[in-house]
C-alpha cells in the first residue's frame, strides 16, 4: 500500500467521505435506507472530484453482507474484494477503449447471468460519452429494463455528449467542482498522515492550481514529496508550479493605474530580461487586476486578502476609474502568448491601449475618423465642429445653379448688346431675391421659432452637404446610407420632399432600399427641423449636353453610365 499514489491510496472508502459533494451522498444514503436503489445512474462532472469513487462505495454499500441498507461496513469480504478489485461482480468498464457495438452486445449477453456472489451485479461504465452511437443504441434496452439484480452506473465528464435517450434513463448526478477549503482540508489530512510537513499557504497554492480537482491536487503534493522530501517550504511549492510571486506584478498593475506606459513597458521588459515565464507573469497580472476589480465594485469582501493587501488594493482602487480597470482585466485576460513565449510585444501593447482614453467617445474626440466617400464624390474641406453649441455665423452664398443668373451692374460706358433691356434696379433685385439670412452653424433640429429654411434651404442642404452626412446623430454617419449620400447632390425643396441626384444608376438602386431610404430620411428631417423624405433620381454628370442637345431638337436613343 506504501508503493501506491496518494488519490489511490486515500481514495474515500465510504459515501461521507467522498468530499465536496454532500448533495450526491445524502441522496444515495436515504435511497439505502429507503431500499429505494435505481436500476440506473449517471454521475457527471469535472475530473476528480469523486465519481469513480462514489460509484464504488455505492457498489459496496449495496453488496455489503454486514447491513446492505447505509454505508459499506469495509470489513466483510465482499467489501474487502470490491476495495482490492477482485470482486467478480462488480465490473468496470473503460468505455474509451471499448467504444465499439460489438463490445455492448458482448456486455448484454453477460448482463442477463445471475451474480455469483453479491446481491447485485454492478457495471461502472468510465466515460460513456466515448461510446459510437451504435454502441449507445445497443445499449438502450438493456439500459431501460435490466434484470433485477443488475445496477448501471455510467459516469462523464461531457454530459452533452451522450444520448439524450440514455439520459432518459438514468438517474442523473451532477458534481460540482470542489472549493479549495474542501481541498485543502483533504491535502492538510494527508499530510497528517504522511508525516509531511507544509505550509497552508503552499497547500492553497496548491489547491489554486488543481482548479477544483482533488486528484490533481493530490498528485501534486505527491510530486512535491517526491522531489523535496517530507519537509517543503513555499518557495519550493512556488518552483514546482511555476508560479512566479514576483512582486513586479504589482508594480505593473501601479503602473497601468497611474497611466504611465513608460515605466510599464520598462517593468515588462526587465521582467523578461531576467528569464521570468511570460506566460505565468501574465497570469499573475490577471490575477492581481482581478482583485482590484473585485475591490473596485464593492465585492472585496468574497476574498480572502491580508491586510496589507487589502489596504494596497483600496488604496488603488481609489485612484483608478472603474473602466480602465475593466479594460485592464480585458487587454491581459485576452492576451495569447502561445505562439512566442518570448515575445514581450502583447504585454506591451497591452499597457498602451490601457493609458488610451476610457471610452470610445474620447478615443474619437482624440482622433476623428476619415470621411467615407461614395464613389464619384466631391471632396471639399469641412471644418469639424466640436460637441457644444456654437455661436451663429453668416451661411455661405448658395452656389450658382442652372436655373439662377448671376446679375450685375454693367460698368461705365459699356453698351447694351442687342436685344437686351435695360433693367432698373427694382427689376434686378426681384432676379436675384433676398439676400440669404444667417443661419447656426449646427445639424442639429433648429431652435424653437427659428425658420430652418430661411434665405434659401436648397442652397445651404447643397453647401453642408457633407457636413450634415457627417454630423448626423446617432451614428447615422457610419451607415451605408450614409456612404451613399455622400456621391449624391441636393437638387430640390418641394414641400416635405428634398429630391438629390446621383451621378451613377447603380448608386441610386442601392439607394432605394428600403432601410437606406430610411436613413437618408432621418438624416436630412434632422438638418430641416421637421419630417421629410428624400427622393432619389438619376442625373448623369452630362446630362447638361443631353439636355441641350434635346432643346436643339435631338432624340434620345440610348441612356448609358460614362467612364
């Protein structure tokens, strides 16, 4: 017994002893005492935790000659031969490696023999989920309906793989991965027992690292028995796995609070100058920025800190906004050092994006996004407005269209050509119109009582056009409606209507989506202050020729996109 391995040699031999899982083990207690055993049982869960053990006692519980009705007496000798392995009638089978139909057709036909010795004939069944599916349907029947002196118990540690008819028919058990109290305490036992002396701190490094499993925890301690003898220190524990306990975790961690990017990538690089495992340090940070988000958001009290610690990690709390904490724990936690453990370049540019702004606005704000431009699109210089109001500035002039002469006084003795009236003054002022009003330079809905479209809306729509795409709110600018409305241009105000052209046919079929229309709707009812609809028509860039052509008494015959 000496030579075997601490989870073998301090398996628990009763159901109270299986640790860590008192929901399965009062369950199966009561059924003893009720006589109320199932022909069926799936025990679930994580590696280690006590399912192949749980499955044991419960054979010897209900083979055990002493009572048979609660936990196994471990003295007779059909308990005896269960816990050596010679019993004849209790079967284990390692579905890994008899995954095959032909395996489960040969368990059927031995099922049906009655037992030799015991009151029951129990089959273990390890990792059903490696059985093919052939294998499991073989399975069913017998499974549904055994004789009456056969128990089932199946056990997994990927439940979602087994078949949900073979679920049906079994009594499901679900184990939990332990908590290191659990396993501590079983480690602290162990090593009462063994004459080991060790730390509690080393004993909850060790149960850290097993993640919840017994059976790794174990082997671990025995590792450390193996290699350092009967008396170990923590630094020796720290050795073995890995784990660094340098105190420049910390001062990372300072570093990111306090925004220096500097000092941190300094603290990076003689980190892995001194040959520390990158890997293992990231996991320190992690870890470390993990506490302080704990602390952060009130929680700090679920862990289990020292005093300077906690006092260390209030004291940093309070100097760091929650969001670059929250951005910290995501830069390092999403880090992938597998490919090049020596490469320090993730870590580095983990800090940078750290010390960047806390939120998308500022990062925008910091460095505005370029323009998208459709196809065929004017490029004009715009001038950025910040977020806050601005003071009203006189509009630009209109630009000059088509349909509007540009009129003005004839210089001193210059003739009228013929055919041409002289116009007075009143004449000329009723061409031209008024003179544009000034107008806020902002997108936004105009002011309660102010006119949106006084001194000419088709005019200033045709002037800001790039502007009002670009300053839309609620991120309309980034939509492809957007990015299509850029290669258009204003023609027209008719009532509730603002009609705009497109140089380019394919441009405007895209247009008439239904969602982009949308858009285009809100983003210019935004600018006008009032609901409307855009109107998408097609105008060639030469349709100015075609047009005069047509007055000169031309037919058109065929309409094509120029190049």
């Amino acid at each position: 017994m000496s030579s075997q391995v601490f989870y073998r040699k301090w398996r628990p031999q009763l159901l109270a002893e299986v640790v860590g899982q008192e929901h399965v083990t009062r369950t199966l207690l009561n059924a003893l005492a009720l006589g109320r055993i199932s022909h069926a049982y799936l025990f679930c869960g994580p590696r280690g935790t006590g399912k192949t053990s749980t499955a044991r006692n419960l054979a010897k519980a209900v083979n055990c000659l002493t009572d048979g009705k609660g936990e196994p007496c471990n003295k007779c000798a059909m308990c005896r031969d269960i816990i050596e392995g010679r019993a004849m009638d209790v079967i284990e089978v390692d579905a890994a490696s008899n995954t095959g139909v032909d395996d489960i057709r040969s368990l059927r036909e031995k099922v049906n023999y009655a037992p030799n010795l015991a009151r029951y004939k129990v089959y273990i069944i390890d990792e059903v989920h490696m059985l093919s599916t052939s294998a499991s349907n073989a399975l069913l029947k017998t499974l549904e309906e055994p004789p009456p002196h056969v128990i089932f118990i199946l056990a997994t540690t990927e439940t979602h793989k087994i078949l949900p008819t073979i679920l049906s028919r079994c009594q499901r058990f679900d184990f939990r991965r332990l908590a290191q109290s659990h396993v501590v305490a079983k480690l602290a036992d162990i090593c009462k027992k063994e004459g080991i002396g060790i730390e509690p701190e080393s004993l909850r490094l060790i149960a850290r690292a097993a993640t919840g499993s017994l059976r790794d925890a174990e082997n671990l301690l025995q590792q450390l028995t193996t290699c350092y003898g009967s008396e170990i220190s923590q630094a020796q524990v720290q050795a073995l796995l890995g784990i660094t306990n340098d105190e420049r975790s910390r001062e990372l961690v300072r570093h990111i609070v306090g925004g220096d990017v500097a000092a941190g990538v300094a603290t990076i690089n003689n980190v892995n100058n001194d040959g520390l495992d990158l890997r293992q340090f990231t996991r320190e940070v992690v870890e470390y920025l993990r506490l302080l988000l704990l602390v952060k958001t009130g929680a700090g009290d679920a862990i289990d800190l020292t005093t300077e610690d906690a006092s260390e990690l209030k004291e940093l709390a309070g100097r760091a906004p929650l969001a670059r904490i929250l951005k910290a724990v995501r830069s390092f936690g999403q880090l992938d050092l597998s490919l090049d453990n020596y490469s320090t370049l993730p870590l580095e540019m983990a800090v940078v994006e750290c010390a960047l702004a806390d939120t998308p606005q500022e990062l925008r704000k910091a460095s505005p996004p370029a323009t998208e431009e459709g196809p065929g699109a004017s490029r004009q210089p715009e001038t950025r407005t910040a977020p806050t109001r601005v003071a009203p500035r006189a509009a630009a002039p209109a630009p000059e269209t088509k349909s509007t002469s540009r009129v003005s006084s004839p210089p001193p003795g210059a003739k009228t050509a013929p055919g041409e009236e002289k116009k007075s003054p009143e004449t000329m002022a009723r061409m031209t119109g008024p003179a544009p009003a000034a107008r806020p330079a902002r997108v936004s809905a105009p002011e309660t009582g102010a006119d949106p479209l006084a001194g000419g809306p088709i005019g200033q729509l045709q002037a800001q056009w790039n502007r009002i795409i670009s300053e839309s709110p609620d991120n309309l600018s980034r939509t492809p409606a957007a990015a299509l409305l850029r290669s258009a241009r204003p023609l027209k105000i008719e009532e509730d209507t603002v009609t705009v052209s497109f140089k380019h046919q394919y441009h405007k079929e895209k247009m008439d989506a239904i969602e982009n229309q949308r858009t285009a709707d809100k983003i210019v009812s935004n600018f006008l202050g009032r609901a409307c609809r855009v109107r998408c028509v097609y105008e060639h860039e030469n349709n100015h020729l075609v047009k005069a052509a047509l007055e000169q008494g031309g037919r058109l015959i065929d309409e094509a996109e120029g190049k």
